[in-house]
C-alpha cells in the first residue's frame, strides 16, 4: 500500500519540508519529484512517507511527477547532508538540492548522454602522417593518437585540445574515422604503464599503519614534503582496499581541478583495472551528472574530484584521502560554508572507515589534533616520511635577499636577474611566483596623490596595460584608464608596484631570446589553457614562468632548478591571523617546483624582511617548529584551534541597517548567558564590496557544542526578525576569513 502523503525537501530559504499527496506512482525515500510551489514546479527531495499531514488533506496538492527511472539518494548521504545543514545552520532543502548535479537540479529526467569514441577506417590507417599539413597540430595530433590507439574517446580528445573533437568529427565526413557510442567515463585509457617503486622504509611503515586497521573509522595525517612520496601511499592503500573487495569504493578529494588530470593520469597507469571518475566545475553538466551517476550506481571504483564531490553518494565506500588538506579552497566562501576536510571526517565517522589526510604544511587545525599530548589522546594519528622518495632528489637551496639593501631593477634584485641568467645559459627553466596578476596594483597621481579606487568595493583598481584598462579584483568593475588625474586634471599618472603582466614585460625586456609564458587567472581563462602550458613546460618550449599560486601546486617539472618569489611582505602583516599560515604552505610548495628530479634547486626570495621567523622556518624547510610557534601564539591569545569560532556576517546597502542587525543578534546572543564569548560588531577590513556596506560578529567558545548550541537559538531568532529580511546575512561556522 502506498502511503499518500510525501514530505518533500525543496530549494527554499525555510527550514522545513513540505507535505504533498501521491500521484499514486510507487516512490521512494530519496527519490527525486517535480511538484507545484507557489505558482512555480519545483524539483524536491522525498525525505519521508507518512500516513498523515499536519494540515488538513484537501489543502494538499498532488505531486507533478516522479523521476522513478533515476536511483534514489541513499540514506547515508541524506544523513550526512542533515548534519552539514544543522551543523553549518543552513536551510536543509537548500544544502541537499546545491549538493546535486546541475542536471539534477532541472525539471528533466536525468538521462545521461552517451559518449562517442573514434577510430579510424582502413581508409584512415592507410593515410601517412607525413602528407597532413603542418601547420594544422590539431589534425596531427588527433591522427597520431588514432594511430596509437585502437579507439579514442571525447574524453581523450578533450585532452588532445578543446578543437580536437571539431577535428574528429570532420575526419568521420572524411570517411576517414567511425564513431560508435561508448559506456561514458569507464573506457580503460591507454596509459604508458609506469614502474612500480619499492616503498622506502617510511612509506612501507605508513601503508602497513593503515591497512592494520580499516575495518573501522581511524583518521591519519600523513605529513611530508612534496616528493616525499605521499601520492605513493594513495596508490598502495587504493590498490590494497580496490582488491580485497569486489565493489569497494574510494573518495579521493583534491583542493583545485587543475590538479585532476595528473592525478587522474597517475592513478589510471597504475590502478588501470578500477574505473575512475573525475567530478569538477571544468567537466560540461552531462558528463558531471554522468559521472555522479556512475559514482552513485557503484560502478566508478575510484572518484577523484573537489570539494563539492565530498556529496558524491558512494554505495561502498571504504576509503577517503584528502591531498593537500591545508588548501583553504576545501571551504566553501558562500551558500552553505562546509569544509570539505571536516565533512569528510564526519562522512568517515559515519560509514566507520578510515580517512587519510596528506600534506607538507598540515593545517594548524590538523596539527594540532595530530599531537601527542598527554591530556587528551590524539584525534589524528601523524605518519611523517621524511626523505624526498627519489634519492637522487636533493632539497631546494632557499635563500632570502634584503631588497632595502640592493638596486632593484624593475622589481628584481640583481641576484635573481643573475640566477635567471645562468638558468638561460645552462638551458634550465625558471619559475618567478607573483601573486598579484594584471600590471601594477595601484594607479597614482605623481601631484595630489590620488589613487584610483573602486566605486563599489574598499579596495583599489587594478592596472591591466595591455587592455588598457583598470580592474578591481574584488567585483569585476573594469573602467577605461584615465588619461588625467580625475582629481586635479594633471596627466601624471604612474602604475606602482608590479603584477604578473609587468614582471613578464620587464623579463621580456632583459631577456629578449627567452621563450617566457604567464600563468593567471587573466591569461589561463581559456578551457585546457594552462594544460597546453604545461605540456610546452615539460616540452621544453618555455625557459620562464611567471605566475601565480595557480602554478604552485603539484606540477612536476624536471628540468625547473630556480624559484624566484617576488614581494609577499604583505602576508607577512596581514591582520589576517591565518595569513602567515598561508604564506608558509604556499611558499613550501612553491619551493618544491625547483629541482624535483635529479637537479638540486635553488630558490630566492626578495624580502625586506629576511630575518622573519617564517623565513628562518622555511630555510630550513622546518615546518613542525613553525608549527609548534603559530599553535603557542594561538594559544596565547585564544585563537583556533583553541577555541571554537562562529562569524556572523551581514551586509546592506545602508550601514545603519547592517548595525540595526547586528546590534539585535549581539543582545539576543549575550541575553542567552552562554559559555559563548560574544564580540562587538565590527566592520571587516573589507568595509565595502560590491556595493554592500558590511559588518560582522564574531562568536567564540571553548566547546564546540556550547557554540552549536547558541548558534541554533541565534539563527532562529534572526529568521524571525523583520530586519533579517532587509540585509543579507549569513552565519560562517569556523569560518577561515576574519
Ligand atoms: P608526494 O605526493 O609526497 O609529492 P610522490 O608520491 O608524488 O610524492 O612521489 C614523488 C616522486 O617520487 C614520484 O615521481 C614517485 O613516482 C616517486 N616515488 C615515490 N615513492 C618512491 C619510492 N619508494 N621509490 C622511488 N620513487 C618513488
Ligand atoms: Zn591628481
Ligand atoms: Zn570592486
């Protein structure tokens, strides 16, 4: 017998589900309906069958339709959603239907789209590559790979280029190439297959570590320098927990899609029998959605994927590794504001499976829970590798120069521009990191001092010369570059300081011969961009990168031997108390591009500061005494991860409204009497952004549960208020920006 009253969880800013009659249609918990809302249909979630409903039967409305062809969602990932909502105090509907494919999300029933694959025709096999033109690379390229392989799939040919399917369906008219339909993401690639390395003594340790116990939740952070062969304990785990069971599943989260194609590449040649899927923004919504599903139905073993995929229903999942857990692109900024490290562990804790974090430059947060220390026992068991995995690897050199005690030339120090030199003598690569793309980061009048300034946001406009134009970074507002002072009408304006765009244009100028490429937001906006980069990097087609965070992770380059680091003082004074935090893992990691093979690397740093304890820490590459200092300030001065933090932000086009807020939920929190420390409202360092006037709360406590506790009471108040409705408010549980 169907129960007649489903409760449906739908995309709306309320914290509750709504009740509507069967169509009569057989429908299950988890199942995905179309139903009417207001004058609108509205996807939902069915989270309950019932037998009743609080309001009265005739008042209710039938649902539109039943998606009954697609699998429901499980019960585990309902849970894990539902803990996110209460946890982060976000609306339910709103979390469960944002962690969903888009497709999912549209009145449609999801049927994915096939894939094709090509190969070519007798016809085509016959044709020598020789005669094909030379100027045409992407025919070339795609005929090779045909060539080599037996059948080539869109998938593949994305690799190949953005044109290359374009290129593969004109080879089909040309009776050269077929096409037939293939199960979507689930073709073995035709991968070189690698050697298997012996595990060092370490490696061997860890892996044997964690494979003793992974019949029950046990958190691990593995700790080591890039190259100390972290990824090579993935592999062994993966391949350990991929065999032992038929369907057994692993979640592998990564901070950047970027970093997805070597991954996905390296996995693929050495676990080439597990069937792996990749979930990102860069993949189109059918092959997302296509993904998610075969994630969902079991048939992906391995799923690799960003912080959102942490939401990917996995039927058997055995294992969660998190690379790079440090990376603060794990927390989400806006919506529902998870951390995808944190989620994971819950995620684990439920299903009772081990998790596996990796990084050079743990978290405060994860170092912090992987101490040995003698009142509480640890949270996270601490694996260190310590040697560089290849032997032949030698540390980088690092050293800092003083800039307040040379000649700069364009904002190079006279030893950088000499190291640069001898790399372009010796045919050696160079990598200068910036982390401020366009021109200069400020425009100045040279008579009243004038600074071009956004109009929407506190912060100042970019220059970007080669579009002639100045930026803010903050909303996008871009603006013509005044040809005179707005102010006092004079024509002296000056770009100061430098950005990616300057420092290329300068390195062009003192290295006319060198083959220079720059890798920012600006110049790598094109879909596979900054893959053609890379592989001209690997290609030795490039002698200097110039580029910002975007090229500091994870990128192995062999022949790279010098790192320049250009003006990151402002890190170092950052109000931001997690700035220097950040500063050290990017700096680390930047580090670890120069000399990964069997070339040593050397890395300068143009300073004024060059006695900083965070740079004596990182010349010797001695991140656990960094570590050990950042956790006894913290402790000093009750910062996370002492204590537990809430922010509540609101903003609105008129401040007094934003205050009127504010000042509301402070009374309301204080009346409370809590073991909650609650913090005058304040204005941000970014007073102003996109318009919106800004201001924030801070709320903190020594025990999590007397935070979660108050927050719940908070937030269901300020639903309540009138004045809620009038600002846009947000509440950011152990939030990573102050
Ligand atoms: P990480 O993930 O810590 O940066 P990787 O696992 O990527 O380190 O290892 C760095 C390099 O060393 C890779 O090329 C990898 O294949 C190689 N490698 C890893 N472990 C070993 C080992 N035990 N013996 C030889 N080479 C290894
Ligand atoms: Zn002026
Ligand atoms: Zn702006």
């Amino acid at each position: 017998m169907i129960k007649p009253i489903l409760k449906v969880a739908l995309d709306v800013p309320l914290d509750r589900q709504f009740d509507y009659l069967s169509n009569g249609a057989p429908v299950q918990v988890g199942q995905r309906v179309l139903v009417p809302f207001g004058r609108r249909q509205q996807i939902g979630i069915v989270m309950a069958l019932a037998d009743t409903s609080e309001f009265a039967l005739e008042k209710l409305k039938p649902v539109s339709q039943v998606f009954a062809e697609e699998a429901p969602l499980d019960a585990a990932i309902l849970n894990i959603i539902k803990f996110c909502a209460e946890y982060y105090q976000y609306p339910f509907g709103q979390a469960l239907l944002a962690s969903l494919p888009a497709r999912l999300r549209q009145i449609a029933p999801a049927v994915s789209r096939k894939q094709f694959a090509y190969r070519l025709t007798d016809l085509g096999r016959s044709i020598d590559l020789a005669i094909l033109p030379k100027k045409q690379l992407i025919l070339q390229r795609v005929m090779a790979a045909l060539h080599s392989d037996d059948l080539i799939t869109e998938a593949a040919l994305d690799a190949i280029s953005s044109g290359a399917r374009k290129t593969a369906k004109n080879l089909v008219a040309q009776g050269w190439a077929m096409s037939e339909q293939v199960q979507a993401g689930l073709t073995a690639p035709q991968m070189p297959v690698t050697a298997v390395p012996t595990l060092n003594g370490e490696q061997d340790q860890a892996v044997k570590a964690i494979l003793q116990d992974v019949q029950a939740f046990k958190a691990w952070l593995i700790y080591g320098i890039t190259g100390s062969g972290k990824t090579e304990v993935y592999i062994r785990l993966m391949q350990h927990l991929l065999q032992q069971e038929s369907d057994s599943q692993i979640l592998v989260l990564v901070p950047e899609i970027n970093l997805t194609p070597q991954l996905e590449a390296r996995f693929q040649s050495r676990l080439p029998e597990f069937p792996l899927v990749s979930l990102h923004s860069n993949l189109s919504e059918s092959e997302r959605l296509h993904h998610w599903q075969l994630a969902q139905s079991g048939a992906a073993r391995i799923v690799i994927g960003t912080r959102l995929s942490v939401f990917t229903p996995l039927p058997h999942l055995k294992l969660i590794i998190i690379d790079e857990e440090h990376d603060s692109s794990y927390k989400q900024q806006d919506s529902m504001r998870y951390h995808a490290r944190d989620v994971a562990m819950v995620r684990a804790k439920h299903l009772n499976i081990p998790i596996v974090l990796g990084s050079a430059t743990p978290a405060l947060e994860s170092w912090f829970n992987s101490q040995v220390n003698e009142t509480q026992s640890t949270k996270y068991q601490r694996l260190h590798l310590r040697e560089r995995a290849v032997t032949a690897a030698r540390l980088p050199h690092i050293e800092c120069i003083d800039t307040t005690k040379v000649n700069l030339q364009q904002g190079l120090t006279p030893q950088l521009v000499n190291a640069l030199k001898l790399r372009l003598a010796k045919g050696e690569q160079s990598l200068l990191f910036i982390n401020r793309r366009g021109y200069s980061p400020v425009l100045l009048c040279a008579a009243c001092h004038w600074i071009a300034q956004c109009m929407r946001c506190s912060s100042r406009l970019v220059v970007h010369l080669r579009q002639k134009k100045l930026s803010c970074h903050h909303c996008g507002h871009e603006q013509r570059i005044p040809n005179q002072c707005p102010s006092c009408g004079d024509a002296d304006l000056h770009p100061i300081g430098h950005g990616t765009q300057r420092l290329e244009q300068t390195l062009a100028a003192l290295f006319p011969t060198a083959r220079i490429a720059r890798v920012d937001r600006d110049s790598m906006s094109r879909k596979n961009a900054l893959v053609e980069i890379l592989n001209k990097v690997h290609n030795q087609e490039i002698d200097i990168l110039v580029g910002t965070q975007m090229l500091a992770k994870g990128h192995d380059f062999p022949n790279l031997t010098l790192v320049g680091v250009i003006d990151t003082d402002s890190a170092l004074h950052s109000p931001d108390f997690r700035a220097s935090e950040r500063l050290f893992a990017q700096l680390m990691q930047v580090a670890g591009r120069a000399g990964r093979a069997d070339k040593a690397g050397q890395v300068i740093i143009q300073t004024q500061f060059p006695d900083h304890v965070l740079f004596n820490a990182l010349r010797s590459q001695d991140y656990e005494s960094y570590a050990n200092a950042m956790l006894q300030e913290r402790e000093t001065v009750q910062f996370p991860p002492y204590v537990f933090t809430a922010m509540l932000r609101a903003e609105a086009n008129d401040y007094a409204l934003v205050q009127k807020f504010l000042q509301n939920a402070f009374n309301f929190a204080r009346e409370q009497n809590s073991q909650v420390t609650i913090y005058d409202p304040v204005r941000p360092q970014m007073e102003r952004l996109k318009g919106m006037e800004r201001g924030q709360l801070l709320l903190h406590a020594n025990k999590r549960g007397s935070l979660q506790q108050l927050l719940k009471i908070l937030v269901t108040h300020l639903r309540g208020l009138p004045i809620a409705t009038k600002v846009r408010w947000a509440v950011d549980v152990d939030p990573l920006e102050f």
